[in-house]
C-alpha cells in the first residue's frame, strides 16, 4: 500500500470507489429495466431473464468488478448438462457487462463474459 502512495496512488479512494460499485444482482436489475424490458420482443426478453437469473442465483451479491472470468467459467460448466441454454447465457451475460460499461457503472476493461461468448 505504501508503494502505491508512492507512486501517487490513492489507497483510500480506490476502497470507496470499490464500496460504490454496484453489485451483479444491480447490474441485472438495471439492465433488465432499462434494457431487456423496454428493447426485446417478450419471447426473447423471457429468454434474457431466464439466463440474467442464473447468474443472480451464483453471484448476485458480489460486486460486478469483483466477478471474474473463472466465476463466469464455472457457472458455465455447471450449465454443461444444458449446452444451449449455457451458451446463450453466456452470450446475455456478456451483452449485460457490456451495457453496464457503457453506462459508466463499470469499467469497460471488466467484462469477465466477453471471452467465455467468443468461445461459444
């Protein structure tokens, strides 16, 4: 910590900007309402909160900076027995992270899903 200081780092700052940070579960509620709700035809807005559940139900509470790659992996293998179904979630949860950068809620270089649907 206090090599950072010294380098000019704010130890203190980046802490409260962490704490501010919404979590996953705040994440998909804002995305759900500002996104999926208003801009998705009903079949396909179904098929959005379907897989924006199963990754509330794994990481909701955690911090959306905090979610990683290996989180988003594991939930997509816990999926396997639903091959589909796991790689469209992988896509929505993808198109979620990427929403919420673009509206400044997290950073656009932290979006753990983005590589796990290029795969898919």
């Amino acid at each position: 910590m206090l090599a950072a200081v010294r380098l000019g780092g704010d130890p203190a700052t980046e802490n409260a900007e962490r704490r501010a940070t919404v979590t996953v579960g705040e994440l998909i509620d804002l995305f759900d309402a500002q996104y999926v709700g208003p801009m998705l035809k009903p079949g396909t807005a179904v098929s959005h909160r379907i897989a924006l559940d199963e990754l509330r139900r794994s990481h909701g509470a955690l911090k959306a900076v905090a979610l990683t790659r290996a989180h988003v992996a594991a939930l997509h293998v816990r999926m396997a027995d639903r091959p589909y179904a796991a790689n469209r979630a992988a896509t929505v949860w993808s198109k979620a992270f990427a929403w919420g950068a673009t509206r400044g809620l997290i950073t656009e270089v932290h979006n753990p899903d983005e590589e796990l649907a290029e795969i898919s």
